[in-house]
C-alpha cells in the first residue's frame, strides 16, 4: 500500500523562463519579492526578470548563504512583509530556494524567523515561483528547506507541504553557466537523491520508477556538463534527471548517503553532494544485500550489478575531482567512530533498509 502525491505545476523546456510575465499575470501576482542567488544577479537571469516582470518586483533580495541562514530568511521575510507581497520568485540553486521557502511559510504563519527551526507545521506558504538555475537539490519540487542557525552550529531540515512551491519554472538553460565544480557537486547529489530513494524503507513503484530513470539520466549525462558546460543536450537532461529525482524523493525522503552527510558538512565544511556522494557507494552495495530489487534496478539503470553501479559512481566522482577517501577530504581517520556516531542520529538514517549498528558503520567508514 503506498500514497503519491504530488502538487507542483512544472513548467520543462529551454527557454521556458520567458513564460514568467504570463504566469505572474494569471494569478493576478502585482507585488513579488525575488530572491536571487548572487551568480544569477551577475549573469543577467534578474535582469531578464526584472525587464520581464517590470513594476510587480517590488524588491530583489541576494546574498543567500551556500547554507542558508536564519539571517536570510528574516530579511526575505521583511522584504515581504515590507511590500505585503503576493508571492515569491526563487531563483538559484537549493541555497536561494530554500530559503525563499522557509520565508514564505514563515511569513505566512506569522512564525518568528529565531523560532523557525523547532516547527514542523509547515501548513501555509506564501505562493512560492521556484527558478532552478542548477542540476542537484530538485528543491523546486520538494516540500523540504534545510535552513542553518549559525549561533547554535545547526542544520535542520523543515519539511511540511506548504513548503512545495506552486510552479517550478525548470528552463535548462539557465544551467549553461554553472561553473564546472558546482555542476560536479550539484549533479553528483541527483544520483544520491535518487539512489538513497532506491534504497528507503518508504520506496514504492512510482517512487522506484522515477528514481530508476533520473540515475539513468545522470549517469549518462553528468560527466559530459562538467566537461563541455555548453552542451545543450546534456544540460537538458541533467535538469530532468535532478527534478525527476526530486520527484521520486518528495515521497519517500531520503536515506543513508544524506543521513551521514550532515556531520561531514557541518563539521568538516564539505559540500553537500560530495558529502552524501561520499558514502552513497556504500550505502547502494550494503542496501542491495538487504533487499536483492536492487540488483535489478542496477541493472535497469545500465550496470551489471549492484557492485558494478558502486565502482562506476566512484569513477565518476574522480574524474570530476571529488572525494572518494578520507585522505581526499582531508579528514583524519581517528574521527571515524565520531562520524559514526553522529551518522546514527539524523532521522533518515530509520529510512535506510539496510540498518547499521555503530561498529558496522565504521566498518564500512574503515573502507575508504
Ligand atoms: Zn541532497
């Protein structure tokens, strides 16, 4: 027995982001606030907005964190409350998204910006425009913000439906210009969405099917945007394998890969897709032992078993530069049974199948 569910209307295609003056107007929205990742203030995407939306932007808000803060999120919703805004245009990757998401609930539910973290009752939003301009966090169809309290060294995850954006304007252009180690890390987290999806306790055929297809994508395609960042083909299918993986993840959250990411962000500064990457190898070998569906969905994705699809990812995370040992992060090995630990705690670690004790984590961590 499964649900699938799923709100967001998903505008695909290149050039689609002209449609954006005809969506604005069709919901009657006359008072946005932008909020823009700086890389796209400097590319000319705001402007093209700007020119496009004319005198219903009311004010553009940048300068959102790679983690986006609590900081971030009070001034997008003083921006709001400023202009009694009707909706929200996010534009960027995960960071400027999620925290446009955060705000738009926040404002909405008259939740203080200092109190946002301890809700979980996300039930109202502010319409929220979500504008991916990279490959990776699908946060344009997820109902999730990860939003970080600097003063007490956080990450918490928001989850609630009023978190899914109402449109997801998904235009592959606007990928063009990802410098070559934000499509690596971006593109890298696609196939940890999907193959931490493959491997979640809530998987269902859907989900499976979404997921089966996104990694398909992203492993034929992401090698080729990081080295010829201008080719059009395979941006276009890089931003349909991240929103698909986005889709399968929206219903079954994730799994180990993220479960054990947080501690190697927050604490050591790495990336968020090179942290879920990290141990995503491990994760998909020890889950296909636990449940042998993944064998065929290895296969099903172009690989000749569930070891074969491990080396690959492995290969590919090195010919894009990113880590694949502890001496690649540059951490030391005496941390491990720490990382174990902490790897326990996050909630989706009970979504991963295959359930670890402490001593089998840092096994596994000992591999590498
Ligand atoms: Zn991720």
């Amino acid at each position: 027995m499964f649900t699938f569910r799923h709100p967001v209307q998903i505008r695909f295609g290149e050039g689609v982001i002209s449609q954006i003056n005809e969506i604005i107007e069709a919901e009657g929205y006359s008072r946005v606030v932008v909020v823009a990742a700086t890389s796209q203030m400097e590319n000319g995407v705001i402007e093209f907005i700007n020119t496009q939306l004319g005198d219903s932007v009311k004010e553009i808000v940048s300068g959102i964190e790679a983690n986006p803060t609590l900081e971030n999120v009070e001034t997008i919703v003083e921006a709001m409350d400023a202009h009694d805004a009707h909706a929200v245009i996010a534009v960027g990757g995960g960071s400027a998204m999620d925290a446009a998401k955060a705000a738009a609930a926040a404002y909405m539910q008259g939740i203080e910006v200092q109190n946002l973290l301890e809700h979980d009752d996300f039930t109202k939003a502010l319409p929220i425009i979500a504008v991916p301009s990279t490959s990776g966090s699908a946060s344009e169809v997820t109902a999730s913000s990860i939003i970080s309290d600097k003063q007490h060294g956080l990450k918490v995850p928001l989850i609630g439906p009023a978190l899914y954006p109402k449109t997801a304007i998904v235009d592959p252009e606007l990928t063009l210009t990802c410098p070559e180690r934000v499509t690596a890390i971006s593109g890298i987290d696609i196939l940890c969405h999907a193959l931490d999806c493959l491997g979640a306790v809530k998987h269902n055929p859907i989900s499976d099917a979404l997921a089966i297809r996104a990694s398909k994508l992203a492993f034929e395609n992401l090698l080729t945007a990081y080295q010829e960042p201008s080719n059009r083909e395979a941006r276009t299918n890089l931003s349909l394998a991240s929103m698909t993986a986005g889709l399968a993840f929206s219903q079954t959250g994730t799994s180990g890969s993220h479960a054990m990411s947080y501690y190697l962000t927050t604490q050591y500064d790495v990336p968020h897709g090179e942290a879920c990457a990290f141990s995503m190898d491990a994760w998909y070998a020890i889950n296909a032992k636990a449940n042998p569906e993944l064998e065929q969905h290895a296969k099903d994705i172009g690989f000749a078993d569930a070891e074969a699809l491990s080396e690959a990812l492995n290969t590919l995370k090195r010919q894009m530069g990113l880590a694949v040992t502890f001496e690649d992060l540059g951490i030391s090995r005496e941390d491990i049974p720490k990382i174990a630990e902490k790897s326990l705690r996050p909630a989706n670690m009970k979504n991963n199948i295959a359930q670890l004790s402490q001593d089998e984590i840092i096994e596994m961590l000992e591999r590498k």
